[in-house]
C-alpha cells in the first residue's frame, strides 16, 4: 500500500480530545468471506454506505485498514454544515449551468438533513448544538463581501441569513478582532466520534458486518465479482464501494493514483474556560464559526466550555514540520483571542482533508471497474457531505433510486493531478498565493 504522506501523518493521534469516547470494537477479518456489497472505509462514508445497504436487505461487509473511525471522521472539528466543495458558485455554473448549481446547493442541504435525520432516527446522542453556521470578516471589506452575498445565500438555499454588524459582535457573544458577520441558519456541530459510534451501531444492528485492522492490500477481478485481499482473509464480493478519501492507498485500486490531494488539518482545544474566562473575551456563543480567510481558521465553544480552535496544517508530518505548525497553531489562536493567551491547551491533533483537481467531490461508478463505485474529496466538510454519499452509494450499489439530489457536480470522476506522487509540491504555491489573498 502507498500512500502520500510520511507514515507519521497516519499513526493514531496522541492527544485527540474525542478519544474520549472509545471507539466500536471492530474485529479483524479472518479466513474467506462472500457478500453482496464490500466497503473499503469505515468512517462516515462507508459505515453510512454499509448501514444503508443492510437496511435495504443488501448483505454488506466493511473493512477498515485502522480501528472504526481511525482516519477523518475521528479527527474533524465536528462542523455539519453546508460545504464540500471548494470550487466557486461562480465556477459550478460555468461548469454545469443555474441549475447544476441549484441541484448543488440542494445537496448541500440533503447532507445536513440526512444527519439530522440518522440522528433522531437511531437515538444518537451526539452533543449536538449551534443554531447554523457563523461567518465572522477578517477585515472590513470581507464584511462588505458577506452583506453583498446575503441575497444570493437566500436565493440558493432559501433562508433567511443573519448580518450581525461589528458593533453587535460582543452582543451576540462573538467578540474578536472581527468585522462582523453573517450566520447561515443551516447546519448545527457534534462530537464525530459519538455520532460514528452512533451509526456504527445501527449498521451493526441492520446486519452489516464491520471488520477493523483488515486494510485491502489488492482488488482484483474474479469472473463476474470482485476479490479483495487482506493480510488475514479475503473477500468475493459482487460490487464494492471505495469509501477511503484522503487515508486511502495510492494503489488500491490503481484507478485512485493521483485523484486526490490530502492536507493537512490541524486543531487544538483548550481546558473549560470560566465564565469571568469567556466573558473577558466576549466569546460566549456555542455557534460554529469560521473566518473569512482564505486558509480559514474554524472554531467553536463546546458544551464542556472548553474551546476548539482549528487551521490548515503544515505541508509535510516530518517532526520539524509537525512542530512548526504546533507554533502556528497557538500563534493564530493568541491573536485572535488574546484573553486566552495563557490558558491551557489540553489536546492538539492533526488529520487529512481531502481535495480533488476539480475542487467538488466525487460520488459515483469507476470508470472501467463495473460494479465499483467510490466517494471522495469532501474538501474539509465530510461530517455531512460523506454521509450523503453513503446514502448515494448504497443506492447505487444496491440497484436502488437515489434518495435525493445527485447534482451533475459530483458525477464526474475528477482527472489525476500534475505531478503525480510529488503533487504535495502544488500546495506551497497555493499556501502562498491564498495567504496574500487574506491581507
């Protein structure tokens, strides 16, 4: 198996704080096996993949390389909220025309009801709170951005978003050097590993087996299926859904070289602030909120009081790397909550987000493989989006409708990057250029 990164930017995170909930207990799959459908993957994608499937009567089976959880879905900042592509609306409808971007924009609200309904659903109880989403201007023409774009955000998504003036900042419990901003009422933040923890339950329960420590070293045919090998067993398997994103292997299959690009992510959370704490700040909302820079910061208060504060990471997981980012990291987070200079950080993680060329995610058959099927590239929102592409995977592996929107945006398998396996040498021009851009 080849990955892209150095091996220590897929060992398990030492001081993540939603270890606090201990992961399901996956066992590793033993001798030969047959079913239906296999799924590569077990985080949000493939366990919401494999649930769908078993509640249809389709015998799934996931394999997951790590323990249940172990890639992006365990390390996010818990943001369910509208996203999934960073390509422009500007450039979706150039691509896809006004109704290839309603049909996204319909998408992006599929995925965040489709986790609020599995939530109710199967009882989960995920620490869930924000009431949508806020996005607070860096500097005050971001603002101006923010209020011009409030009649396109209504149009599209058919809400009513909230302008929140600079003066009202403090008010609305948002104090920083902000410019203010704009909440869209769409979207709400949870603890991943409890809401994981969640759907792998329901999955098991439906009937999907769930196997851990048993990553797929080779797909190969096997007359009119597909054979996947592990290190302990295999499995014959009538179609197969890759549900790996930015943790999978190069060449498992080949088709999956050089289609995405992970980035690093990193996130840090402090201990409980006090109430005299959090007021000396003015940061007392439990909203989710980002920045409006291009390498955006995403933060939010939990419901423990402690806070979560997250930034892209560095370009390689190299020890000095690793440590120069930690600096970033708490320098970013000093200046813009400078009354928290001195409090504790009790946990710092890092994970990876994946991209693809195209900047939109792909949901969708593999070309040339029939009876595969793959979903990647959710471009740091895959709490919701990965989810849906579950739902739209299981349909299509199980040879059922759609259950909802599957927007033209998603259906094209994105081309390989430039580069090929020294591609991580795009991003430090694009760090560069998005740095200048957030002046």
């Amino acid at each position: 198996m080849h990955r892209l990164y150095e091996p220590a930017a897929y060992d398990p995170p030492a001081h993540r704080f939603w270890a606090r909930t201990a992961p399901p207990d996956w066992p590793r799959l033993e001798g030969d096996e047959r079913t239906e459908v296999a799924v590569i993957g077990g985080g949000f994608t493939g366990v919401s993949a494999a649930l769908h499937l078993a509640e249809t009567g389709v015998e799934a089976m996931l394999l997951e390389a790590e323990t249940a959880g172990f890639g992006a879905s365990g390390r996010n900042g818990g943001f369910c909220c509208l996203g999934g592509a960073k390509a422009s609306d500007a450039r979706l409808r150039s691509r896809f025309g006004q109704e290839g971007l309603q049909d996204w924009h319909r998408t992006e609200r599929a995925a965040v009801e489709t986790v609020a309904n599995l939530l109710t659903r199967h009882g989960i109880d995920a620490d869930t709170h924000s009431a949508g989403e806020t996005q607070l201007a860096h500097t005050p023409r971001a603002m101006r951005a923010l209020r011009a774009a409030v009649p396109d955000l209504q149009r599209a998504y058919g809400v009513t978003p909230e302008v929140i003036e600079p003066e009202d900042l403090k008010a609305a419990g948002l104090g920083g050097p902000f410019h203010g901003a704009v909440t869209i009422p769409i979207g709400f933040a949870l603890d991943p590993a409890r809401y994981h923890a969640g759907l792998s339950r329901a999955a098991a329960a439906a009937g999907a087996a769930l196997h851990g420590q048993s990553a797929v070293r080779r797909i190969r045919p096997d007359g009119a299926r597909w054979r996947l090998e592990t290190g302990h067993g295999t499995v014959s398997a009538k179609r197969v859904i890759l549900a790996t994103n930015g943790y999978g292997a190069e060449d498992v299959p080949d088709w999956l070289r050089g289609r995405t690009l992970p980035v690093l992510s990193n996130v840090i959370v402090t201990r409980p602030l006090s109430a005299a704490e959090r007021d000396a700040q003015g940061w007392t909302s439990r909203q989710m909120a980002y920045d409006t820079r291009q390498l955006l910061h995403y933060f939010r208060l939990l419901p423990d009081d402690r806070f979560l504060f997250g930034m892209r990471g560095g370009l390689s997981a190299t020890p000095r790397e690793t440590r120069a980012t930690a600096r970033r990291i708490r320098r970013d987070f000093q200046a813009m909550f400078p009354a928290w200079r001195g409090v504790e950080i009790t946990h710092d993680w890092s994970g990876l987000a994946c991209l693809t060329s195209t900047l939109t995610p792909f949901v969708g058959p593999v070309p040339d493989m029939p009876g595969v099927f793959a979903g990647f590239g959710y471009h740091g929102n895959g709490v919701a989006m990965g989810t849906y592409a579950g739902t739209l995977l299981a349909a299509q592996a199980g040879d059922r409708p759609m259950p909802g929107p599957y927007p033209d945006a998603i259906r094209t398998p994105p081309p390989r990057f430039p580069l090929g396996r020294f591609r991580r040498a795009l991003l430090r021009p694009a760090y560069i250029a998005a740095e200048a851009l957030d002046l």
